[in-house]
C-alpha cells in the first residue's frame, strides 16, 4: 500500500479532476491487480477523495487571490468601493448640518 500511496502523492494536483466514481473505479482496478487489499480499498478511496477535495479549494483559493491581485493592478473598482445614493445623501445631509451649525443657523441637536 505504501507504494500505490506514492504513487498517488505523484498524481499532485491531478487528483483534483478525478471524480468520486473515478476514484472508486481506479481503486477497485488496484484491488483486482492486487495492489490495494480489498480490506483498506474504502478507506485509500476516503483518503484520495478527501485530498481531491482539498487541493480543489487550495486551487480555488489560489485563483481568486491571483484575481484578485490582478484586479488590484488595473486599479478595478469593486462593488465594496462603490458609495450608494443613500451614503451619499447621508454624506451630504451630514455636510449641511455642520456648516449651518458653524454659521448658527441651527442647535447641535442632531435633528434632521
């Protein structure tokens, strides 16, 4: 088994795209060569299915940060960057109140 398990460390990112049945079928193959004993079969399956999974979200991981990174140096605005109406509005009520409280037209009440 430690030498199939090698081989598997082998296949790198590749495991990735294999699907659970193709798991499954590659390592029934390996039972039948004799390779795998049908007792630990379930568990190799478990181990490579989970390690699949595993490097699908490190490469997921890895593009959005490479994305991302990109984006920031074609200077992208995002939708977190962006002010809305109603900020906007607010910015500008808030504005008002502090100049008309700098001239004395209005108490520092907070009303609106």
């Amino acid at each position: 088994m430690t030498n199939i398990f090698e081989k598997s460390i082998n296949l790198g990112l590749g495991i990735f795209v294999y699907s659970r049945e193709k798991i499954e079928d590659l390592v029934e193959e390996l039972v039948s060569k004799g390779e795998v004993a049908h007792k630990d079969a379930r568990k190799f399956t478990q181990e490579l299915i989970k390690r699949g999974e595993e490097q699908r979200e490190e490469l997921k991981k890895l593009i959005k940060d490479e994305v991302e990174e990109a984006l920031n140096h074609v200077n992208v605005v995002r939708e977190e960057d962006i002010v809305t109406k109603d900020e906007i509005t607010q910015i500008v009520r808030e504005e008002i109140m502090q100049v008309l409280q700098e001239k004395g037209i209005t108490k520092n009440d907070n009303t609106k």
